[in-house]
C-alpha cells in the first residue's frame, strides 16, 4: 500500500507527462505548446491552434490548407444521427444529448476499430467537425426548424454560427466565437480531461473517451459553470436587484459564486481577460452593455470582498448571450472547442500508453474484521 496521503481532489499532484499545455498557476500563464495563450488569442485561429495542440507546431501555410481541407470534409453526419436527435425527449438537454449522441457516432466511423496513432487523428477531425455539427442540428431540432448543411467555404467557428442560426454570421460575431473557442481549446489536466486520458489508457477507444470527457464537463464545477453565471445574471435582471447586493446575498448563505475562483489560477485566469474584453466591445457595439455593466460590478465586489478572480467562465456568459446563443448551449460550446485539447490528450496518452490505475488510502474499519450472520446482527 502507498504511505503517500494526497490531498482532497488530487490538489497538487502531478498525474501525467504531457506537452501540449503548461499553467502557471501564481504568474497566471497559460501556453499551448509554449506560446503565451494571450498571443494565440489575438493572432491565431481554432483551426490553427488545434493543428498546434495536434502536431505540436504552428502550421505553415501548407499545412494549414491540408488540415482545413481535412476537418471541412469532416463535416459529415450519418442520416441515422440525425433520425437520432429527432428521437430525443424535447427535455433533454444539449449536453446530454451531445454525450449520448458523441457515443453513438462511433457506430458509424470508418476506423471506430483502429486505436493507432493515424486513426486516432483522422477520427479527431470527424469528432471536431461533428461535435460542432451536432450542437447546431440538435438546436434547430428542438426549436422544430430544418437542419442547416455546412457552408465549406467557412471556418469551423462561423460555420457553427451559420448551422445554428441559418443565416450568415458578422465578422465580430465570427471572430468572437473563434477566439472562444482558441480560450477554451485546452487546459492540462482539468476534470474532463483527466477523464478522457483514464478512459483512454485503458485501449478502450477516442469515443469511449470523448463521451466520458463530455460526461465530466457537463458539471457546474467544471464546464456547466457559465450557464450557471447566467442564469444569475437573469435571476438579477428579472428582479431588478442591485447585482451586488444579490451577490452579497449568496455569500452570506455560504453559497458559491459561479465563474469566480480556480484550481490552479491564484491570479486572474488570462483567459478572463479576453473574454472580458470581447464582453465589454459586444455590449458597447450592440449600444446595450447591460450584461457586462452587472458582470463587472459583481467582478469587482467579488474581488474585493472575496479575493477570489473570474475564471473563464463568467465573461464567456455574458458574451455568448450577446453573441443570440441559447444559456443551455453554453457548455456545449464549451465542447465544440475542447474536443480539440481532449483529443491532443488522448493521441499523446495512445502514444505512451501506460494504465492509469493509481490506489486510495484506506480509511474503513480495521482489518481483520469478522463476518457476522445475519441473525447474529
Ligand atoms: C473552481 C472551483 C471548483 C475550485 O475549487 P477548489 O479548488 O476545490 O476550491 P474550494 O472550493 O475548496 O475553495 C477554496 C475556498 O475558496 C472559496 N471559494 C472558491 N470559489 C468560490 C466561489 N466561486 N465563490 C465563493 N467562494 C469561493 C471556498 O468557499 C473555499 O473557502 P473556505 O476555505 O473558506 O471554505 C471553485 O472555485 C468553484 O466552485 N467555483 C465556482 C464554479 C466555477 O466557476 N467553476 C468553473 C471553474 S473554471
């Protein structure tokens, strides 16, 4: 038996060798493959940023139209699928109907079988383009509206928006979600993440894996936490309280404010920086701040009274909601970007593949303890 007592939540512990991402949790750093997050957010696209997490390097211009040429003409669903989605109780939520229906994609993927490198990457593109793809249908399904067919002469983030929305969209709110989608690509070994490598070192396969990733993610500890600020903010906005003091309210019943704190950050989370700013131009540019004012107030107070930092969660609530998305598809695009990092994880896990099966410390009764019969009891 181990002597090692590890902190609650596995806090601290270092569970893997991986080169796709490094946190700098007391500097507030985060790298995707060694370049600062805050360049990749201004100067990169997901399709670029994905190929670095993938292959390790930036792509050059080559690379690049091979590897959008290759997640484009994944942008194929199976008709059974979509008889699949229609099948749905309408209360079913996004995100499991992406976890059950990410399950079923395998049925019909050409290499489900193959669990090598090369498959595992072909299968990244079809997940990448169909996880999107499938957030959008289902959307349209529910709402009782046709599904849309991809546009090929759109990148993945605008293609989602058209498949959604079925109308073309801006370019802010094109280049906005692209940039989400680059903040939200990877994140070491997160909840979901974790899950994703355990399921796969076992050879089961990227589905298996992707399904319990999405399984993990759907938590309001983990992904479903920016659904949870928004409904906050709605909650304020419909009683027409004072966001501070509504906020103030929740402290004092011990609660926990959604979108603030982290693991690993003990400064703000860079990716809230971006995502500030893009809340902040989307409210000034529609000429109704509404949902950032209230964001930052609370932001303030909570970094006052709490010393606790937003997280990449609460901004990405305000700016999905001015971007027209649905509250209940925020984590769901929480997804469409995160396949990217959780399929990095699970190729490099493939790659070096050992089980991960680590042991717990025993805290029950002391052994040996007796069986006693059932009338002795
Ligand atoms: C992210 C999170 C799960 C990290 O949890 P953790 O590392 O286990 O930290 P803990 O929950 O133990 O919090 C440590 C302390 O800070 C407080 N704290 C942490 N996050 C808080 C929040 N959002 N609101 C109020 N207090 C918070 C805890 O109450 C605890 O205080 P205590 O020591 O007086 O009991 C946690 O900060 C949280 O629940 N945040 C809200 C959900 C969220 O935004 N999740 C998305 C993460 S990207």
């Amino acid at each position: 038996m181990s002597t090692a007592v590890v902190g609650k939540g596995l806090e601290g512990i270092v569970a893997a060798n991986s080169g796709i991402c490094w946190i700098d949790g007391d500097a507030g750093v985060l790298a995707y493959r060694g370049i600062d997050i805050h360049e990749l957010a201004e100067r990169s696209t997901f399709e670029e940023t994905t190929y670095l997490l993938w292959f390790g390097k930036l792509p050059d211009r080559a690379e690049l139209d091979e590897f959008n040429k290759r997640l484009t003409e994944a942008r194929t669903l199976d008709p059974k699928m979509i008889e699949m989605l229609r099948s749905f109780p309408r209360s079913a939520t996004p995100m499991e109907v992406l976890r059950t229906a990410v399950s079923a994609l395998s049925f019909y993927d050409p290499d489900e079988s193959d669990n090598l490198h090369d498959a595992n990457v072909s299968k990244s593109f079809r997940l990448t383009s169909q996880i999107a793809m499938l957030v959008a249908a289902y959307d349209r399904l529910r709402k009782g509206k046709t599904v849309v067919e991809p546009d090929p002469s759109l990148g993945h983030a605008a293609n989602f928006l058209w498949m959604l929305n079925g109308e073309k969209p801006s370019d802010t709110a094109a280049r906005t979600l692209d940039v989400a989608l680059i903040l939200h690509a990877d994140h070491e070994l997160n909840a979901s993440t974790f899950a994703a490598r355990v399921i796969a070192a076992t050879l089961s396969d990227i589905h298996s894996a992707i399904t319990g990733a999405l399984g993990a993610l759907k938590g309001p500890l983990h992904g479903g936490a920016n659904e949870a600020v928004m409904r906050m903010l709605f909650a304020i906005d419909k009683e027409g309280s004072d966001p501070v003091d509504y906020v103030a309210g929740l402290l004092a019943q011990k609660k926990k404010i959604s979108g603030f704190g982290h693991r690993v950050y003990h400064t703000e989370d860079p990716r809230a920086t971006h995502l500030r700013k893009m809340s902040e131009e989307l409210g000034e540019s529609s000429g109704d701040a509404k949902w950032f004012n209230m964001s930052r107030a609370i932001e303030k107070y909570i970094n006052a009274e709490k010393k606790l930092n937003a997280n990449v969660d609460f901004y990405s609530a305000s700016t999905y909601t001015m971007l027209g998305i649905d509250l209940d598809l925020f984590t769901a695009i929480f997804a469409v970007s995160r396949i990217s990092g959780w399929a990095a994880h699970v190729i490099e896990q493939l790659d070096d593949n050992r089980l991960i099966r680590p042991r717990a410390e025993y805290i029950g009764p002391e052994y040996p303890l007796r069986y006693v019969a059932i009338e002795k009891r």
